[in-house]
C-alpha cells in the first residue's frame, strides 16, 4: 500500500494530535484525583502509577489507538478500507454524513471516542476511598470530555464548513448574529424567546392574585365544573423557579388539569427578588410563604382543612412548614402530594458535587447576611448538569451551524431565571445538601420550634421520576420511613420535569405501582407493576378521595378580606432576574 507523503503526514500529524490530547486527558486526571482525594489519614489511596489496572487501561488505549491509526493508513490508501469499529457508533453529535466523509474529521471523531472512553475508565478506576470525591471525579472528567468535542469547535466540525458552503457564507454572519444576541442576553439561546409570552400562552389558565406580601402573590384559579371537592387544593411550586412549570400551554398544565378535576385550585407565585429582598430566610418562605398561603385558603374558603401539593423545592418548604404547623398544635391539610422532593438529603444526585464545606462557607461569608444567588449563576450550574443537552448542542447549532433553536415551552420556562436570596439560600445549602438535618427529628429549628417530620401524620402521595438527576428517585423515596402518616409512591418515566408535565390527555410514557410498604427502594421497585400512560389519572383519583363531599363551585373568588386583584399570573411572575 502506497500512501501520498501529503496524505501520510497529514496523518501523523493526526495521529500527534490525539496522542496529544490523551496526555493532556492523563494530566487532567491525575489533577482530579489529588484535588478530589480525601485528607490523610482519612483512608485515602495514592495513585499507583505502576498498578496492574491501570496498566492495562493504558495498553488497551494504545492499542485502540494503533487500530485506529492503521485504519486511518488503509483508508488513505484504499477508500473501501473498513472503519474502526465500534469507535463512532450511539453519539448523535457525530451522526452527520460529513464525519465519515473526510478522513480528517473521521479521525477526529474517534480519536476522541477512544480518549474520552479512557478518561471515564480512568475516573472510575481511581483509587479514592471516599465515595463523594469519586463521583465528583467523574463529574468534572464528564464535563471535560463534553468540553473537548470536536463538535463544539469551528476548526474540527466539518458541519460548519458544509453549512458555510451551502449558504455561501450567510451561516457564519447569522452565527455571529446569535452570539452578539446571547451576549446581550447573558445567556445561550434555549428556544425562539418570541414564541411565547407570559400570561398569553404560558400561564393562561383564567384566575386572579388574591393575596399578596412581600414573599409571594397567592392566586385562585376560576373553576370550570359545577361542583367543586370541598377541601380547596394548594399547589407550591419551586421557589428557584418561576411557578408556571405547572401551567405552561393549557395542554400541557396541571393547573389547568387540577382544575378541570373539579378543585379549587390556589397556587404560591413566589417573589423574584432583588437587592431589596436580599434579607429574606427561610423561616421567611415558611412562615410568610406556605404557612400564610395555607391559612388564607383556609379563611376565603370557610375550611378547617384544605388538600396541598408541593414540588421539588416547593415540596421541602412545605413538608417543612407543616412539621411546624403539627408542633404548634395545627392540623390546616388533609391530604398532602410531594412531586420530586427531597426530605431526606443523603444522595443528592449531581448537583451535591457542587456543595461542600468550603462552598457553603463561601457562600455564607458572602451572602449569609444579605444579598443574592443571581438567577444566572443558577441557571448556568443546572445547565452543567446536562452539559451536551443545554450547552453544546445550542454552542454548536446557534453559534457554529448559524440555526435558531425552534420554539419550545419548557425550554422557554428554563431560561426565565430567578434569584435567591442570600441568606435562605446558604441556611437551606447547610441544613439540607451539606449536614442532612431536616431528617433528624428535633435537630433543626424553624419558625421558633424544632422540626419532625413524623409529626406530618396527613396521607401522602409521593411522585418520583425514575431518570431525575436532580432528586434521585431512591432517595425521595426515603422520604415514604420520615413522614408520620399513610404514603402512596409512584414512580414515573423521565426526568425531573418531562416526568412531573406529562398530560394525562397525551397519555404518554408510563409509571410504576406496587402497594408494598417496605422502607427498600430496590424492593418496592421489584414488586411494582408497569402502567402505560401518565400518572396524573392514578393522582387525581387519591387527590378527590381526600378532597369531602362535592359542593357548588364559587361563584367568586376571594373573599371580602381578600377581593380578587390583577388577574393571574400576576406580576411577582413577569418580574425578570
């Protein structure tokens, strides 16, 4: 086989560069594990340079290498050649026919595959006896090799060269266009912003603010059934998010659905803060959020008790709220549903690799008594959670390809960011993420009592999503062995939000049910039966055995101490970060 010099240096210098790249990969790790690994005489384990395994990864890396080198060769000299394989399958950022059309971009693509597949073996082979500090290795291995793509680079993607060509240019002036405009923006365009607005096609179910502080406006939606349950429902969204994840397109709300099920629907929209706010804590968000909005329901609807959903975070100031409400002697809920929620703290998922002693610390010397967590900064760390999903692939199709992304409801509601507070968010980081104490029956104090969730003794349905990276499904399942009362757990399909907004109309994806009791996720699991569909249906059921008698829906809302105000979705919502 005769190979052109051209060609064959070509190739070398290919070949150059990925051995290049790997080293540098090699250097990295080898970072990762003296920053990650435990202090001494903490049963720590020094990298062994000689050790058999990592022997072995590196002589299978070499070799993968020569194999991929000596394909390259035969493809220069003979274009029937075959591929390496193995080497470019399953990963969509290389599915386009350009990769595999030039040699050059071939060689790239899996010359990255080999060496982020090594890096990831290297993380997990890393002898850290401390289970924290390997998967943060892994994370940031992660987040490295997603970084390092040639995809995500003008030089190394032969998309943005065809692009290019096929527009004559127009790509890269429109790609330049999109980067000036998320630089205005301060953020990386997610979705075609223009398609929606709030309260015209997000946030539209028909209600009104009939209450309002400085934490949150409480809205009551207007009732589409004759007869209404009783009991009148409270939902509390997130308060790190706008609420409108759960009314978003009127096909896609479960506002809306909750109303349509014959309910009194009441919502928390909690305030996006500002330097103003910037005091506020979490006794704040307990005792002038949730407690408050509990007791306003209560009094416009003449009730004793009222039904009450929280999510996610929402979920933990609820749960929270009414282990006070119990020890004060109150019994204001009947039935309570917690979707994605965390009460017990013991895995957190990805999102615990950015919180330690030393970032809480931080963040209590410099915020703990005033300021903010800008909404941005929080946005750009859950994007790092799905890095390929919300970085690269809008890097590569706004930036390189010159695209603009198509409209999409939920992408729109993540790009509206929101602020924190300084000093709820560093307490809410040390006594959930960091020291786990809302558990422990007594440790904590909030609104002037010590907590227990055992004193949270209502019913309870409990929805976890079985792909959540936010809260791990095993870990809200612990939440079934804290609270004192009788537990429903479902398991959904998906993630942390497509799992929570699936429309029981579109009855897609599926869940998982099982009447066992036992406190082990594993078991519960292996006894649950598969269900095609959405949970909301199974949900709704429990919701209106809960919810009393049927009675006359109202025929206004609020009440002559709360009258009804601007209509929903208010402006604590609109407010921008």
């Amino acid at each position: 086989m005769s190979v052109p010099p051209d060609q064959n240096a070509a190739l070398h210098a290919m070949f150059q560069a990925g051995s290049a790249m790997a080293q540098g990969f090699n250097q990295f790790l080898a970072e990762q594990q003296k920053l990650a690994a435990t202090p001494p005489g903490a049963n720590s384990v020094a990298w062994n340079a000689e050790s058999e395994e990592l022997k072995t990864l590196q002589q299978e890396w070499m070799g993968r290498h020569v194999q991929l080198w000596q394909g390259m060769l035969g493809k220069a000299g003979d274009q029937s050649a075959p591929q390496v394989a193995g080497a470019t399958t399953g990963d969509k950022r290389f599915d386009h026919p350009a990769w595999g059309e030039s040699p050059v971009y071939d060689y790239l693509r899996q010359a990255y595959l080999i060496n982020s597949e090594y890096m990831k073996r290297m993380a997990d082979a890393a002898p850290l006896a401390d289970g924290q500090a390997k998967n943060r290795m892994r994370f940031l291995t992660r987040q490295l090799v997603d970084a390092m793509a040639p995809s995500n680079f003008l030089a190394t993607n032969p998309e943005f060269v065809q692009k290019a060509l096929e527009t004559k240019g127009e790509s890269i002036q429109q790609g330049i266009q999109n980067l000036l405009g998320d630089l205005d923006k301060g953020r990386i365009s997610m979705t075609d912003d223009s398609a929606f607005e709030v309260g015209r096609n997000l946030a539209a179910t028909p209600g009104a603010v009939v209450f309002e502080n400085e934490v949150m406006q409480l809205i009551q939606y207007s009732p589409t059934t004759e007869k209404v349950s009783e009991r009148p429902f409270l939902m509390v969204p997130p308060c790190i998010n706008k609420y409108y994840i759960l009314d978003l397109q009127p096909e896609n709300s479960l506002v809306r659905y909750a109303v349509e099920q014959g309910n009194t629907v009441f919502l928390v929209s909690w305030r996006n803060v500002q330097a103003d706010l910037g005091h506020l804590t979490w006794d704040d968000y307990i005792e002038h959020g949730a407690l408050t909005a509990i007791k306003v329901v209560r009094d416009i609807c003449k009730v004793k008790q009222i039904n009450a959903l929280g999510f996610c975070v929402g979920g933990t100031i609820l749960g929270a709220a009414l282990s006070v409400a119990r020890i004060r002697g109150e019994n204001p809920v009947a039935s309570l549903t917690l979707l994605t929620t965390l009460l017990d703290f013991s895995d957190t998922g990805e999102i615990g690799y950015f919180i330690d002693e030393q970032a809480v610390q931080a963040r209590e010397a410099g915020i703990g008594k005033g300021g903010l967590l800008r909404g941005s900064e929080l946005a750009t760390v859950f994007s790092a959670l799905r890095a390929n999903d919300l970085i690269w692939q809008y890097v590569v199709g706004n930036y390189l390809k010159g695209n603009k992304p198509p409209a999409f409801d939920l992408l729109y509601w993540n790009s509206d960011a929101t602020n924190l507070p300084g000093p709820f968010l560093a307490w809410y980081l040390r006594n959930m993420y960091l020291e786990n104490n809302l558990r422990v029956p007594g440790k904590l104090e909030m609104c002037g009592v010590k907590a227990d969730l055992g004193r949270v003794d209502m019913p309870a349905f409990l929805y976890a999503s079985r792909e959540d990276h936010i809260v791990p499904w095993k870990t809200s399942y612990l939440t079934r062995s804290l609270l004192g009362g009788e537990t429903t757990f479902v398991l959904g399909a998906s993630g942390h939000i497509a799992g929570v907004i699936n429309p029981a109309a579109k009855n897609k994806r599926n869940y998982w049910l099982s009447d066992s009791p036992t406190a082990n996720a594993d078991e519960w699991f292996d006894a649950a039966t598969e269900v095609k569909g959405s949970w909301w249906p199974v949900w709704a059921k429990w919701l209106k055995s809960h919810g009393g008698k049927d009675v006359p829906a109202r025929a206004h809302l609020g009440s002559k101490a709360c009258p009804p105000g601007e209509p929903a979705p208010g402006r604590y919502v609109r407010e921008k970060a």
